[in-house]
C-alpha cells in the first residue's frame, strides 16, 4: 500500500464552508472520475480546531488534508501518467483554482507505523 497525502489550503475570500461545499461538491467528483480504477482510497479529512493548552482556538495549518492509497507502486505510476494527460490536468487545474490556494500545495508519500492495541482490562 502506498499512501500519498495533500494539507491544502484554500484560496483566499473562502470561507471554510464555501470550501468543504465546493470540494465535496465539485472537486471531489472530478477527482473520483480519474482516480477510479487507480486507486484503494481517496479521503479528504477537514481539521476542527481544539483549543490550545492556554485554552485558545487557533485556525488550522490546512484547510483538508488529501489522502490517497495506492495498492502498488504499478497503480501510483499508471495513476500519474493519467493524471498528466493534458486534457485531464487541464481540467484539475483549472478547478484547483476556483479553491486552492496553489501556491501553498505540497505533497508526500507517507510511511506508516500503526500501534496494535489489545483489550483493556477494567
């Protein structure tokens, strides 16, 4: 499995409403219509601030933070030659700046280590 994620940020006048929505509205389905077939899992996970430990609420470093899982390295390549085909980046591009701040977007493989726990005895 490999696992690519995105903290992205969204453009500026967005409220993190008018964000979630039109992610979740639009830019999901255009992110479905060519990850599909590619990939294991596509995720958006969008923070909600906690207070710090002075009790204050800080905005977030990101607005959502993008995962996708890949079942193989085969499936990552084969995925990033579509997705560089002029007319499907085009299409992404272009939707990315009705919502992104593209200036901020950065991406990683990630390597996780997943603690196992057993039951608790009470």
């Amino acid at each position: 499995m490999i696992k690519f994620i995105m903290p992205l940020h969204r453009k500026a006048g967005m409220s993190t409403d008018e964000f979630r929505s039109y992610y979740e509205t639009f830019h999901r389905v255009i992110g479905e219509k060519y990850l599909n077939g590619f990939v294991s899992k596509y995720v958006r996970r969008y923070p909600e601030p906690l207070p710090d430990r002075q009790g204050n609420i800080v905005e977030p470093d990101f607005d959502v933070l993008l995962e996708i899982w890949y079942p193989d390295a085969n499936a990552q390549a084969a995925c990033a030659k579509h997705l560089s085909t002029p007319a499907i980046a085009a299409e992404i591009a272009e939707d990315e700046k009705q919502l992104f701040d593209r200036s901020r977007m950065r991406g990683y493989l990630v390597t996780e280590h997943e603690s196992q726990f057993g039951e608790t005895s009470a």
